[in-house]
C-alpha cells in the first residue's frame, strides 16, 4: 500500500467509526440468554399505527429466532426491565434524544443506541426514526444485526427467509445512524406489472419495504379499465399493506392509451390521434401516440387524468408515461414542435388541472427513452414536473461516472429540464434487455450511485422483469434497495454478507468468489447472450469446478442451504450451454469463412444439439417455479433469437454449397 493509499484507509476508517461507534470490546447487550428473556419492546410514540405495526414486525422476528415473545407496551407505571424503544426520534425524551448519534441530512433515516446498563434491567436499545418509515427501518437494522436477511421475496415456499434460530441474541453497545440520499426508492417489480399476481405482488412488497425501498410501483394492463384495476389493488389488501408500512404507491405508468382512448374519441375526433403514413390511427404498437399538439386533445386527456386521480386516490407519484413502444405523432405540428417538447406542455396542463385539488400529489414522466429520447429543447416545462429517465438495454458495465458512459449528455440535459426532480430508472432486475443469466450488478449500482448523488439526482426506479426471474434477478433488486438506502454499504462486500448468509458457512466463501467473479468480469454475462470466446466457456467450467461443485458436497446435506445452491447449479448450467452455443455460432462463421464447409456443417450439428439442450433445461427450469426462468418470454424471444442464428448460418452454408 503506497502513502496516499494508506491516508485514504484511514480516512475511511475514521468516517466509520464517526458513523458507528460499534466495537466489539464493548460491553454487550443480549437480549435473550439460552431461549429465556426478560425484555420488552416499549413504544416511545403512543398512537401511531406503523410504530405498533414495526413493533409486531420486530416482535415477530424476534419470536422466530429465539422462541421468546417479546411483550409490546408502554407499561406505566415502570417496573425496571431491560427494554426497546421504538419511536419517532421526535417522541423520545430529552435525554434519550441527546444520547442518540444525529442522523445524516436525507430520508426515512433513523438512530440506534445500544445501550448496556449498570445491571441488565437497566440495558436498553433506541431505535429511533426521523420518520414512521424510518421507525420501521430501524427494527429492519436491529434484526438484521442479530442475522436476519431477507434477500428474496418468499415466494418459494422451500426457499424461506434467512431468520436463524438462536437461544442467544447479543449485541455489542454502540450507536449509529442512517438516512438514504434519495428520497424515493421505487420499487417496480415483476408481479406489479400488467397481469397482477396479487399473493406474489403482496409478497414483493413486503420485501421491498424490508430491503428499504419506501414505494411500489404498478403498472396495470392497457386491455382493461385503470380503475378497476385499481379497486383490485385495493380488494386484494394492497393499499392496506402499503399503508401500514407508509409506503408510496406510484403509477400507472405507460398509459396515454387509456386516458384517451380511441374507442371514446376517434369516431368523433380522428384529429386528435396520431398520424402514421399519412392517416389518423389509434394509440397502439402499428398506431402511433395521439397528437400531443393538438390543444383539444391535451385538454381532454388532462380532464381525464383529474378523473383517474379522484377514483385512484391513494396514488402519492402519478407517472404518465407515453404508451410503450408507440412512434410520435408524424403531423407537420408535432414533427414541428418535436415529441419532448410537447410532451412536457402536455403534462404542464394535466399538473395545471390537478394541482389545485391534489397539491400533495407528484407528478412524473418519461425522458430518454423510445418516441421521447431526445431532451427538451425550448419547452416551457412546469417547475414540478419530474421526469424517470430511462436508458434501455444499458450495458452495466459503464456506470453513470464512467467518462465512456455514451448517454450520459443525454442524461445531464434530462435532468436540467426535469423541473421538480429526476428519476434514475434502472435496469438491474431487469432480465428482458438485460442477461438471461443475470450478474450482480454491484459495478454500475457503485457507480451510478456516486453519479446521482454527485448530481443531487434524489430518486431511483428499479424494475424487475419479467415474473418467472424473479429469483434470478432478485439479487440485484436487494442490492439496489440496501445500496441506495445507506450510502455507505459496498456492493462487493455485500454480495460476499449475502454467500454467507444465503448459502451457509461451509458453501458461502465459494459462492461469495463465484459471485464476485461475476460481478467484476461483468462481460461474462452480456456473453453469454451472444459473443462467448472459448476462453468464456473454459470460465464457466471452471467456477463450476472451483466453486459451484465443492460448495454443493460441502453442504449438500444441509437444506435449504443445499436447496439454494441446487438453483444457481441450474441457471450456471444454461450459462455453460448458451455460451457453448454462441462459441459455435462463431466457429461455424469462422471455418465457412475458411471455406471448410463440411467441418462447418459438422458444428451446425453440434449447434443445433446445444441449442435443443439449452431449450430442455429452460423448459425444465421454468418447470421448477423458482424464480429461475420465465418461459413465456423464453419463448417468445430468447428460443426463436436461438433458432433464428442456426438458421442464418445452415442458409448461409447451403449457398456456399450452390457455388
Ligand atoms: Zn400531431
């Protein structure tokens, strides 16, 4: 380690400690001792549901690992006992507020105090929110300091969340504080978009709000009323979950279709619809979006979002966003007056409909992203509009600091228009653009991190897509949640906690390298889409030597750590058979390109061989309902894409034939 680098070790160190005085030769507090306790949880904040509601969460947890029960009270008169106090910072006494750290300027933050007293009922832990979520998130922190995790969403029923049972709970006295920079983290994951699984959807909440996200996003279907989708949301109990947690609801999304739809309006004015070769056509994929500088029909969809408000009232963000996929409108005005620009005066009006009766109400867009990519130019854009900017099919391995990250103009200018704030949308969860295989994206979430907070960019959106990965890519989400909530936590060292806590002692320092490996050489997954060398596919056999395959024996008769490993056994093993195959996509361009035509088709052989394996094993993954692999899309666009290369090239050999 060289000078420089030894100062800016120990300037590290000292900020960590500033931040968490938390040593291990401290006294510790334990909570329970071999299964007995005679603690309780105490409420600092009388009356407010989410303090009561985090207390049970807490209670609950606690009950699982040590099989004691912690009582919930404000038990007055006061018999000495060791207790918790959970609260609002605002609700606790002067001189608890004095003995807890400050928190960092930011949101949903919260203080711990560990605190040992001259004999074990005096001891006490504060967790103090600046907020009710923080209050929540604060019993999160606690549980997970006793080794709770909860690094998925519990929808595989043989998968359950990491809650160890021990008869001893300790912890070492310190104190600390957290609060994110960011003040929304949305959450946007697969079973909130279109067809809704409710139980699944009710299950991803839960884990957002656990991994620190603090909104959900929904984006219903465009065959089918909003609002009645939305009294679904409601019916199933999800505004109610969201509620208990002071969570955010955030949407619909893409939705100019619905709230101006051509069965309502087109018989009566074609004009107001976007023109596509020279006619008028309705808002879907061959159509095109409606005619955004048309003032009747700006005037009319604005009156129809105030409607969609007052039926969907529990919406904190409205985002309206174009609907996916759909070309801008080709009349001369709005080919004059080009697509942002009109898009922001159209949402100006809708703020200017809506603001006065829903003040409180947030409203968002779309920028850098299909019909609308290119920035506003001469826009007169409304000082609360908010803009999710969104980069699709990025390639993780440029983060938004990297000097060769190509959008980034695009995203500076984005933000500079985006009035009341910017939405960092992100593609980590997402496995549709993104790696089938997914990697931890602990590169781009470091350095898009460092970017947005540089830049004072105050939100993130994180999808996950589609529903059958959600395993698969669900790493990712938990990564992005912890990450953009504490701005201190390392992604590296976190994906190295999640081995040890997901896989177990004997199998977590293989997976943690394995892991890792993926995470550094980032290429490696974008490869095995397509463009995989010999030496990727010599790679994945030998961290499945290395690592995958003594992990397995090492815990194998260990569930569910054994159960665990069994699904990363599964995808590296498509890993291995998809990078096979695009190695023999360009062996076989190679040796035709050499002219050995019949060694050429001798791997076309091989090829179509690989290719039938890699759809055996993805059928025969979806088939597991882990969370592995969607086959819908599998085979809507990944099989036909692998089908379509052997073609091109048995094409390309029979013409080399011919001559
Ligand atoms: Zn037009």
């Amino acid at each position: 380690m060289n000078i420089s680098a030894t100062i800016i070790a120990a300037t590290i160190a000292t900020i960590a400690l500033a931040s968490s005085v938390f040593s291990a030769d401290r006294p510790a507090v334990a909570v329970a001792v071999e299964g007995k306790s005679d603690w309780r949880i105490e409420l600092a904040s009388k009356d407010i549901p989410v303090v009561q509601w985090a207390a049970k969460e807490l209670q609950t947890s606690l009950r699982r690992m040590s099989r004691r029960e912690l009582p919930i009270g404000d038990f007055k008169p006061a018999r000495p006992a060791p207790a918790i106090v959970l609260g609002l910072r605002k609700d606790f006494s002067v001189e608890d507020r004095s003995i807890l750290p400050r928190v960092p300027r930011g949101f949903d933050g919260y203080a711990i105090a560990v605190l040992p007293g001259r004999e074990q009922s005096l001891s006490r832990i504060l967790l103090a929110g600046e907020n009710d979520r923080g209050a929540i998130y604060a019993a999160y922190d606690l549980l997970e300091r006793f080794g709770c995790r909860w690094f998925y969403p519990t929808q595989d029923e043989n998968d359950p969340e990491v809650v160890p049972k021990q008869s001893t709970l300790s912890i070492a006295s310190g104190s600390w504080a957290v609060a994110s920079p960011f003040k929304y983290r949305i959450c946007n994951p697969s079973s909130w978009i279109y067809e809704m699984d409710y139980p699944a959807a009710a299950k991803q909440l839960d884990w957002a709000m656990k991994n620190r996200y603090n909104c959900m996003a929904w984006g219903p279907v465009s065959n089918a009323s909003m609002q009645s989708q939305y009294r679904q949301l409601k019916e199933h109990g999800l505004l109610a979950e969201l509620s208990k947690r002071a969570m955010l609801l955030y949407g619909p999304g893409h939705c100019f279709d619905q709230l101006l739809k051509a069965d309502d309006y087109m018989a009566e004015h074609p004009q107001w619809f976007g023109m596509r070769d020279g006619k008028r056509v309705p808002q879907t994929f061959f159509g095109a979006q409606f005619c955004w500088s048309n003032p009747q029909a700006r005037k009319q969809f604005a009156e129809n979002a105030a409607v969609f408000l007052d039926a969907c009232p529990e919406i904190s963000i409205l985002s309206l966003m174009p609907f996916d996929g759909g070309k801008s409108c080709d009349c001369p005005e709005c080919n004059k007056a080009g697509a942002s620009n009109l898009l922001m005066l159209l949402l100006g009006e809708t703020i200017d409909r809506i603001e006065k009766k829903y003040p409180q109400v947030v409203v968002e867009t779309l920028g850098g992203y299909g019909n609308v990519s290119a920035p506003p130019t001469n826009a007169k854009i409304h000082p609360r509009q908010r803009v999710v900017w969104a980069h699709w099919g990025r390639y993780h391995g440029t983060p938004y600091d990297d000097e060769r990250y190509a959008e980034r103009k695009n995203l500076e200018l984005w933000h500079k228009a985006a009035s009341g704030g910017l939405t960092a949308g992100q593609y980590y969860g997402d496995n549709f653009c993104q790696p089938w295989i997914m990697p931890p994206f602990a590169m781009a979430i470091e350095g898009d991190r460092r970017y947005l907070i540089e830049k004072k960019i105050d939100s993130v959106f994180v999808l996950m897509w589609p529903p059958g990965y959600w395993w698969n890519h669900g790493l990712n989400g938990y990564l992005a949640g912890r990450c953009f909530f504490d701005p201190s936590l390392d992604p590296y060292r976190e994906i190295h906690d999640y081995a040890r806590h997901y896989f177990g002692p004997a199998a977590g320092p293989a997976l943690a390298a394995y892991y890792e490996q993926w995470a550094r050489q980032i290429d490696l997954a974008y490869r095995v889409r397509g463009g995989a060398s010999e030496a990727d596919v010599a790679m994945l056999a030998a961290q499945r030597a290395k690592w995958l395959q003594p992990a397995m024996t090492a815990a194998k008769d260990d569930a569910p750590y054994a159960y665990r490993l069994s699904k990363v056994k599964q995808l590296h093993a498509i890993a291995e058979r998809m990078a096979e195959s695009s190695r023999q996509n360009e062996e076989i361009d190679r040796l035709r390109k050499e002219g050995k035509i019949e060694e050429a088709k001798k791997c076309l052989d091989r090829l179509r061989t690989t290719t039938e394996h890699i759809l055996q094993l993805a059928h025969a993954n979806a088939d597991l309902n882990q969370g592995l692999i969607d086959k819908q899309t599998f085979d809507a666009f990944v099989a036909p894409g692998l089908k379509s290369r052997i073609e091109e090239r048995a094409k390309a050999l029979a013409k080399k034939d011919e001559k």
